[in-house]
C-alpha cells in the first residue's frame, strides 16, 4: 500500500492495512517519513515503513535565484537570512548576560557605568541590526514564496505546455511529482508486489509506473487507485495558478493503468466514471470505524475526554475531531461560544497548526479560551469511545465541491459514539442527517444558526440519540462491512492474474504491511504493497 503522509492520522490507510493483513495478505503499508528519516513499526499484522523524501523538485526555479531588481536587499537563498537572524538573536542574549552582570556588580557596589553605557550603545546597535536583518529576511520571503503564478506570463506559459503536452504537461508545471517517484519507485520494485493499492492522486502514478515496468519484466501486477477526492473540485493545496491543471494532467494520465477504482460515496463514484471515462462504476468504500482494530487488553486506556477539558459530566460538551482548516468551519464554533453561555467546546486536531494557534488566539480575544478545549488526536480505534464523552458532535464545513458528495469520516465517528449531530447544510451530509433524524442542519458560516441548531439539540438530546436505534443503521456504517468489499476486490483482481499469468498483488503509497498468516485454505496469498 502506498500513501503520501505519514500514517499517523490517516484512519483510512490503517485500517486498509489491517484489514489486508488479518484476510491473510502480506502486507506492507509505505508512507513518507514526517523526520528525513526511515521509520518502521507493525500495524497489526501489517508491517508500516516510512520513507525518506527529499523535495529538491518542489522547490521552483525561481526559488533558487536571488530578486535583484524586485527585492534588491533580500538575502540569497542559501540559507544566509536564518544564519543572520540566530547571529542576532545569540548577540541579544550576550548582551542580556552582560546586563544581569553589571546589574549584579552595581548591587555589590562596584558599578560600572562606562561600561553600563557601552552596553546601552551596544544593545542599540543590535536593535538596528535586528531591524534590517528582518527587513533583508522579509525581502527574501517574498521573493521566495509570495509569488502566486497568477500573473499574464505564467497563466500563459501553463497554457503554452497544457497546448503542446496534453496530460504530460504535469512534468513541467509540477515536476516534484517526480519526488515521489524517486523516493517510492525503486522500493516497490525491490518488493516485487503482486497487487498495489495507490491511495489519492499523487501515488497513483508512483503505481502505475510500478505496475508498467513490472509487466515489462514479465511479472503482472494489478493496481487498485483509491481516489479520496474529486480533483477537479479540490481547493488547491498550493496557491498558483500551475497546481491543479498539473495534478489533473497527471491523474488523466494515470488513471487509464488502474485495474480497479475505489472511493469514497456513490457520488464521487460517479463523477470518476465520467471524468476518466472508467468501464466500471468504482467499488464505494466508506472510511467508517474500526473499533475492532483496539489491541487486546486496550479496552480501558481510552483518555476520558472530559477529564482532559476538566469539566463535569452536567457541562454541555461540543466536539469536533478531524482536520483543523479555515474551511472546515472551526471559526464558526469558536464565534458561537458568546451565544452560547455554559456550553464549551472540544477541538481534537493537531495542536501545532499555526491555524489552531490563531482559533486560539481569537478565542482569547473575544473571551471565551475558558471554554475551548483543544486536544490531540487519539488511536483510530480509540476515537469512538473518546467522542462519546460529548454531548453533541459537530460539523461545520463550509460548502465545498469535495465536501458536498460524501460522508466524511468523522459524520461515521459521531454516530458510532452515539453522538446528536449538528452539520452545516452542505449536501450529502444534510440530507443524511434530516432523513435518519440524528440531529440538526445549520447554514454554513452562519454564527446565529449554528448557535440555534446547538441549542435544539441540547435542549433534548435522547430524541436524536434514538435516531440510531433504527435496526441496520449503524450496522452499515462499520469498517467490518467496508473491508468485506475490499477484499472481495483484492481476490477478485488476483484470482483473474492467476487465471492469465502469474499471481498479482497490490500495494498503497503510505507505508508497508507485514508478512501474514496463510489463507483460509492453508496456502500463502499474494505480497500486497498499498499506496496513498
């Protein structure tokens, strides 16, 4: 399996793994390591490598080349501008040494005020040197990054290689593409996988390369793409105008060499059919939980998250788990919390996000980081039983191409921790939620809103928790009956290679999985290499 992160976080690309492993694949689950350096740990019966991915390519060239005429003083781009501010900020604290000392000596009686007055000048000229170093280092920044490729030459140059390079155009407009080649390629080759499961865009063409040169060795492989998104409708990762023409261009390319395609809603199933022309309708396989993965004997060490945001059980609890991002709508939360005294809210994202710091930061503002709570994320297995501590589950985001097809992972968590949710009215979700009756809608971005939908369920929860009482409802929404459909695929995709040659297998671009067990029928099943 291959996947362009580092595993952690990622509950989809885990669950593949051991879901794989324990039907008796040999797994191997390649992710990029987040360190510069490889790492490997087992996943169940999976083994998880992680690999090492320089980035020279996605550097731009003009990201090599100093701004003379648009930033005359901006340092070179070799590194010069963060060894000049540590010089300033190492001659800063000398200086604040220098100071506690003669502070000391004047206490003795031995002051020195020569000295007391070249420590003044000196500190002076480290505050105008300071000063132009972040002038040279601001300059060197925008030279570096603020450029947007948005501007007449670059829209026409886009154009100029869309025209002459059809689908190959991502080699020019985004050549770190190719990073991923190099640093994924040459391991799954050594690993000789006999099935690839490529997780998102950007490892779809790492296996179908893998898979073209497998063939022309004589060894036939057979690729699964797992399309996590709709690319057309995806909000650009990178702010210039080069970026999505090239991850379409290369996906176009690609996605022909798939032997099968699996996603994540019935919508998006469509879409992909009819933007890739596929023959078949991708197999829909939810990203819902798999509490079954909990290690043995881990039933109890699940955090309890209200004694993390140190309140009582009677203390309205809000949650929201996931990705923290300006369109996921956390903002809308964090201004609701005036309208909404008593109630407090829990956010379980990465904490170091400048844009977790920033929700922070306004919470402080307007008065209410008593109230918000933020926590890391926990084992996947461990998300259900963590979120039940809530009282509401809650999800704000804003309307988005991508966000309106699916039910997305969290919508699965909060049901299966028997939470009332409260969404914002972005399609799928919406419709979901008004016809099984588990909570309410809400218009997106809308404070006032959210805030009324919030007090509708409060005022009488049970009614929405009763909700998944409905015989079959929750039952549909395990990992259990997704991984059944998978591996359904996997065999089906390996019994055709054994009938036309030899045994395939598949991998996914995220990590690796481990040698397993034999089969039901007591024979060894085919390596599978998964990628993201």
């Amino acid at each position: 399996m291959l996947v362009d992160n580092g595993v952690h976080g990622d509950s989809r690309v885990q669950k593949q793994a051991r879901s794989a492993a324990d039907a008796g694949w040999d797994v191997i689950l390649l992710g990029r390591s987040p360190t510069g350096a490889p790492q490997s740990w087992q996943l169940g019966a999976a083994q998880v490598r992680l690999l090492p991915m320089p980035e020279p390519l996605f550097r731009k060239r003009h990201q090599y080349r100093r701004a003379w005429l648009r930033w005359p003083f901006g340092y070179p781009p070799n590194g010069i501008a963060e060894h000049r501010a540590q010089q300033v900020a190492a001659w800063r604290a000398e200086l604040r040494f220098r100071g506690a000392q003669l502070a000391l000596a004047a206490r003795a009686g031995r002051r020195d005020r020569a000295a007391e007055r070249w420590l003044r000048v000196r500190q002076v000229l480290a505050d105008l040197a300071g000063h132009w170093v972040w002038v040279r280092t601001k300059m060197h920044n925008r030279a570096l990054y603020a450029r947007r490729y948005r501007n007449p030459w670059d829209r026409a140059v886009t154009l100029f290689w869309q025209l002459t390079k059809g689908d190959g155009a991502w080699r020019r407009l985004e050549p770190g593409l190719w990073d991923y080649e190099l640093a994924f390629g040459p391991v799954v080759d050594e690993l000789a996988p006999d099935l690839i499961h490529a997780n998102d865009f950007r490892m779809l063409g790492v296996g179908a390369r893998a898979k073209v040169r497998a063939l022309a060795a004589g060894r036939p492989v057979r690729l699964v793409w797992d399309a996590h998104e709709f690319l057309p409708g995806i909000r650009p990762w990178q702010q210039h105008i080069r970026w999505l023409p090239a991850m379409r261009a290369h996906e176009r390319e690609y996605a022909p060499h798939a032997d099968a395609v699996v996603t994540v809603s019935e919508a998006l199933a469509e879409m992909l059919r009819a933007e890739h022309g596929l023959p078949e309708l991708p197999a829909v396989v939810l990203n819902a939980p798999a509490v079954e993965h909990a290690p043995d004997g881990a039933g109890g060490n699940v955090p309890d998250l209200r004694r993390l945001c140190r309140i009582g059980a009677d203390v309205p609890l809000l949650v929201y788990s996931g990705s923290a991002a300006e369109p996921r709508g956390l903002r809308t939360m964090v201004d609701a919390l005036p309208e909404l005294p008593g109630v407090h809210t829990a956010l379980v994202v990465n904490p170091d996000l400048p844009y977790v710091r920033k929700l922070v930061a306004h919470a402080h503002r307007i008065g209410v980081a008593d109230r918000l709570h933020v926590l890391p994320y926990v084992a996947h297995w461990q998300v259900v039983p963590f979120l039940a501590g809530a009282d509401v589950g809650v999800i704000p985001i804003h309307h988005w191409p991508n966000h309106e097809i699916a039910l997305i992972t969290k919508f699965f968590e909060y049901a299966h921790a028997r939470l009332p949710l409260v969404v914002s009215d972005v399609q799928t979700m919406a419709r979901t939620v008004r016809s099984t009756g588990q909570g309410e809608v809400f218009r997106a971005r809308d404070v006032a809103d959210y805030a009324r939908a919030v007090r509708t369920v409060l005022a009488d929860r049970e009614r929405y928790r009763a909700a998944y009482d409905r015989p079959g409802l929750l039952a549909a929404w395990t990992w259990s009956a997704q991984a059944d459909i998978l591996t359904t695929l996997y065999r089906h995709l390996l019994d055709e290679g054994e009938r036309k040659g030899p045994r395939l297998s598949f991998s996914v671009e995220a990590g690796a999985l481990p040698n397993t067990s034999a089969a039901a029928g007591g024979e060894p099943v085919p390596a599978a290499v998964i990628q993201r």
